[in-house]
C-alpha cells in the first residue's frame, strides 16, 4: 500500500488485539470512507508488525495484502 504525499489520521487496536483499525484518513484511501483495517497475524515485537489486509485492495487487483512492517533504523 502506497499513499502519496501526507496523511493524517487516528489509530486503534481492536478490543479482542486482533485488528489494526486506522480511521479519518485524509486523504482517503481509494475506493475507502477514510478507514482502512488490517488483521494482526504474529504476536507483535519491537522488531516487526505482521499484518493482512481485511478487504480486497483495488490499487493491488483486488487481491488482499499481507505486509511486514518494521522498524527504520
């Protein structure tokens, strides 16, 4: 997922820890109502967040995502 230029928003964990909600994305992501939310797939460390996307991305034909996030240095 790529998002062009600055984007603000809020962030939230889901009560049951298993989601990744972000929300009042501006801008708003295509084909979104400004909230995108990822399932939480690892137990999270600090050198590594694994995520999936719960929806279908149409900037990715329509495929859902897995992603890797880790830390710069």
């Amino acid at each position: 997922m790529v998002w062009c230029g600055p984007t603000t928003g809020t962030w939230s964990v889901s009560p049951d820890n298993q989601r990744l909600i972000l929300e009042n994305l501006t801008p708003k992501p295509s084909g979104s109502i400004g909230t995108v939310e990822f399932y939480i797939t690892a137990t999270p460390t600090e050198a590594e967040l694994h995520l999936l996307r719960t929806s279908e991305s149409r900037k990715t034909g329509n495929s859902v995502n897995e992603y890797l996030l880790v830390p710069a240095n």
